[in-house]
C-alpha cells in the first residue's frame, strides 16, 4: 500500500460546479497537509495548509484533514476554467521531514 | 523577487553524458529537495538537504548526486548511470519547522 493514495481522474466538470478532491493516506504520524496546483509544465504553487486536524478555509477553497479517518479533501466552490490544472496533495511527519505526494488529481473545469 | 530559480527550463543530453541541473534560492531557506515527476507518477523525492554540506537520499537517489556548499544553491546532477533521466526535475526549498515547501518552475531533461 502506498503511503499516499490520490484518484488520477482526469476530473471534468462545467463552470461553476463545486469540486471536491480527496486522498487517503496510512501514516499516522503524518501531521502537516498541503494541496498545491500545478499547472501544465510549470512547477506546483503551494494552494492550502494545515497543520493537524480541522478545516481551513481561503476564498472559494476549503480543505479539511480528518486524521481519524486519515483522509483529506479540497473543496472548490464556484469552479473557474482557470482552475484546471492538476492538484496534488502532499503530506509530512514534522516540519523537517520531506514532504510525501500523492499522484496527483487532474482537473478540468469547462466552460 | 523572492523565490526559486531553476535553470535550464529545458536541457538535452546524450546518453552517456552527466549533465548538472541549477537551483537557486533567495528566500533564506534552510531546506532544499530534488523531486523527479514522470506522468502518472507524482512528485518522487531524488536528495534532500537541512543544512550546508549535509544531505540526505530520498527514494530514488541512484544515479543522481548533489551538493550544498552554499545555503542557497543545490546543484543536482544527474550521471551516466540514471538509466531512465528522461523526466520533470523540480526543486524546492522550506521553512524550518514549518513543513511548508515552494518549487521552483522545474527542468526538462531530454535524452537524445
């Protein structure tokens, strides 16, 4: 079992639809959770950051850890075409330890 | 401007040949990481390093070797022996105890 797990997609959906992207992940002792976006041919841009458990909320993105259920999601409200890109989730055990991705989740929004 | 510089964008390489990708900080960041991404694989960690003239493996270091002489640099080059070089380089670098990580804009590598 891989330590994090991330649906490829591709994802397709019409304007303005809400979005939800998820990953599991089997270590517990993961406690920093990011999700970055990365669009084509370009480096990933830190998008949302969590330490531990709860929501967290920046603009039309949400993202939530469930540590319980080790599982993490970004909610998308309001999708724009200018939010497809590729999303990746990323994890780490503490603030020194590299960070651990999952496949990543490709997003297309349509207009 | 803050921020990660990776250069080249793109680089070709015949087989046979080491070739040296660059990254450059200014953010004052201690840490710094190599990742390589092939389609449908991820982001897989090559080294990472904590401090100067220190470093460490990630999961897929054969092949490759770095260097941190300098706290903003992390050349990484990438030798004969990769069997398979031909990928999406990207470097990134960290704030202490945050675990927070920002990339660079990332190296193509060819090999022709």
């Amino acid at each position: 079992q891989k330590e994090v797990e991330q649906d490829p997609g591709p994802l397709s959906v019409p304007e303005g639809a809400i979005v939800s992207l998820n990953c599991t992940y089997s270590n517990s002792a993961f406690q920093y959770f990011m999700w970055y976006r990365q669009y084509s041919r370009k480096g990933p841009e830190l998008l949302m950051y969590t330490y531990s458990s709860g929501n967290k909320e920046d603009g039309r993105f949400t993202a939530q850890v469930d540590k319980s259920s080790k599982y993490i999601s970004l909610f998308i409200r309001d999708s724009q075409p200018s939010d497809s890109a590729t999303y990746l989730c990323a994890m780490s055990e503490s603030g020194n330890t590299p960070l651990v991705f999952g496949k990543g989740t490709r997003l297309s929004v349509i207009a | 401007d803050g921020g990660i510089t990776q250069s080249p964008k793109y680089l070709f390489r015949k087989e046979g040949q080491n070739v040296t990708l660059s990254c450059e900080q200014n953010l004052n960041h201690d840490a710094m990481y190599w990742y390589r991404q092939d389609p449908g694989q991820g982001l897989r960690l090559i080294y990472y390093s904590q401090i100067v003239n220190d470093f460490q493996k990630g999961d897929i270091a054969e092949g490759y070797s770095v260097s941190r002489e300098k706290k903003e640099s992390f050349p990484l080059t990438v030798t004969s022996a990769q069997k398979n070089p031909t990928a999406f380089y990207l470097c990134a670098s960290s704030i202490e105890y945050r675990g927070l990580a920002f990339f660079g804009q990332g190296t193509r590598l060819t090999v022709v």
